[in-house]
C-alpha cells in the first residue's frame, strides 16, 4: 500500500498534537495504521447497532481491526509503501 502524502501529513499531524515533533518512518507508519483502522472500524458501525444482528465474520473481522497495531511493525519504505501490516479482508 503506497501511502498518499496527505495520508502522511494527517498521522505527522497527529503525532505532533501528541508532543512528537519529529517522528521516526515507523511512527508515521504505525499513526497512519491506527487512523486508518479507525476509518474503517467507522464505516462498518453500522454493523454494530442494535437493530442489526451482526454475524461471526464481521465481529471477528472488527477485532481483527482493534488488534491491528499489537500485532503489525508498520514501516514506510523510501518510496512511501507501508510494510509490515496485514490488513483484514472485509467479509462479503
């Protein structure tokens, strides 16, 4: 996955608001996982909501997606692709 300059100037973004002024490729990389995580554990709330049953594949698809950052070692190449991470496939 070939991170976006925007991609990186968000999670350089969100380091700084957490007192990181000049942060390492592996924290930029580690910052996009987790934003991007949260993005996509957003677009599947729907999925969570209580009139809605939601099934095995989506609950374990979700916590693969809490679990995300323990257990990759996300790193940006000099070419800004993201290593080190496995994303969960989205059930169908």
């Amino acid at each position: 996955m070939i991170l976006a300059i925007g991609d990186i100037e968000r999670a350089k973004y969100d380091l700084q608001k957490k007192g990181i002024t000049n942060p390492t490729n592996e924290e930029i990389a580690m910052q996009f996982v987790r934003n991007h995580r949260t993005d996509l554990l957003k677009n599947s709330d729907w999925m969570a909501g209580s009139d809605v049953k939601m099934n095995d594949q989506w609950r374990n698809h979700r916590q693969a997606l809490r679990d995300l950052p323990a257990n990759s070692s996300p790193s940006l190449d000099n070419d800004n692709n993201l290593t080190g991470v496995v994303w969960p496939s989205e059930p169908t």
